[in-house]
C-alpha cells in the first residue's frame, strides 16, 4: 500500500457474536456482515463464539465472507477456546481449524487455558462462570486440541496451500464436503468421520496420476501412500474405519500430481 502517510496498517475488527450482549442488535459472526464494504477495512474477522453449536457454524461463516465482492481474506480470530483439557474435546478443535480453512479462511487462531486470560501464579485471574485451568499442572500447549493445532501448523507450512481454493463440489457421497483444491494438481480433503470418499476427477485426463498420502489427525502422523488416475470418480477408504476400529477419527486425505 502506497500512501503519503508513514504508518503503513492492516486494519480489522473485533466481531461480537450476536448470541452476547453488544452483538444482540446485529447480526455479526463476522465484520462481513456488517461494514465489508468499508474501504478501511483490510480484512473480515470472525468470532464464533465458545459453544459447540457455535463451532458448527464456522465453516458456514467463512464461506460467506469468502464469497463477498471485494475479496477481503476472512481470518477466525476467536473459536472456541480450549478452556480446560478436554473442553472442548481436540477433535471440536481441529474441525474448528480444518473446516474454516476448508472453506477459504486466510488464518485460524488457537485460544485456551492460561493463554486466554494470562493466568499466571503472580496475576491469578478469577475463573467465574469459564471452565478454566488454574492448577498449571498441564501447560495449555500440551493440551490435545493445542497438539493438533500445532501439527496442522506444521503440515501446512510445507504446502503452498493458499493457492487452493475451496472445491466442495468435487466430494461425493460423504457428509464432509470440505475440500481445498487446484483442479488437476493438488487437493487437501478433511473428512470429520473418517469413511469412504468419492472424489470427482472426470474433468482430468486419464492420463494424469495423484499420489495421496492420508494425514491420522487423532495420532498427528502421515500414512498409507497410493496412486489414483484421473478421469473418473476415484473412491478411496480412510485407513482405518468402523466396524474394523469402532471409534471414529477425523481424517485429511491429500492428493498431488506426480
């Protein structure tokens, strides 16, 4: 940005969820909603909010401020927060994370423990009606939903993964429609339960072969390499599924051309 004014800014604002007190009057899950168009604004922020049924509405918010003209990068900026181990639960993290970035999110913050009111022995904070750690017996980093946030960190930064765009269309036959992708060159697929997966490649040349490589989220590791042709529905089984592993997991299945 060129400008006569020596302070060069990125300017966004904090949204207040209309569930809350200050955010009743307006319906704003996201500044898109309301002042998008104002030329100050650099980009959207979200805030979702701290309840599962409000994490649920988090890819629905990033598609639409991802789909307003001008574009303007959305970034969820307060999700549900990791009060205490285990609340909410890692896998209600990572589909926070996976399903807002799924969607067209530029960014996805992490908030929990004792990083969200800097709870510190020497500035103890009340805890009121927040479940929330006060005991520093397990540092907030360590908690599951932290873990797996900083492995997706960690996978993402070896990816150019904003140059994909979201593609639900190209999922068949799953619930989870949440596919970043360059048609014909790489896809990152989340899938909330696990399962089969169709993928859609009839637009692709036969000729073309994707390796894939499954990303186990539950256990932050990568697995089972394979080979695919284009130019047909691919179907392809997460590594492991029900009734052979009766607990469900949450998977990433990414594809590339070779």
């Amino acid at each position: 940005m060129k400008s006569e004014d020596p302070y060069n800014r990125i300017v966004g604002v904090h949204p207040t969820p209309p569930m809350w007190d200050g955010g009743a009057e307006a319906l704003q899950w996201s500044t898109a909603t309301v002042i998008h168009d104002q030329s100050w604004l650099d980009y959207n922020q979200s805030q979702t909010g701290h309840a599962r049924w409000c994490n649920e509405l988090t890819p629905e918010i990033v598609k639409a401020a991802y789909d307003k003209q001008p574009a303007k990068p959305i970034v969820v900026t307060e999700p549900w927060y990791e009060f205490i181990e285990g609340n909410p639960t890692a896998m209600d993290i990572r589909f926070g994370a996976w399903s807002a970035l799924m969607s067209g999110a530029a960014g996805h913050s992490y908030g929990g423990g004792h990083l969200w009111r800097a709870h510190l022995p020497e500035r103890p904070t009340g805890i009121g009606a927040w479940p929330m750690d006060t005991s520093f017996n397990v540092n907030t980093l360590l908690y599951p939903g932290a873990v797996s946030i900083g492995f997706m960190a960690k996978y993402l930064r070896g990816l150019e993964w904003w140059t994909l765009s979201p593609h639900p269309e190209l999922i068949l036959e799953n619930p989870s429609h949440y596919c970043l992708a360059d048609p014909g060159g790489e896809y990152m697929i989340y899938l909330r339960y696990g399962g089969h997966i169709k993928i859609d490649l009839r637009a692709i040349p036969e000729t073309s072969d994707f390796g894939f490589k499954w990303v186990d989220l539950v256990n932050n590791s990568v697995l089972n390499e394979g080979l695919v042709k284009g130019g047909k529905i691919v179907e392809i089984k997460c590594p492991e599924d029900y009734p052979g592993v009766v607990n469900f997991k949450d998977w990433v299945l990414h594809l590339y051309k070779k």
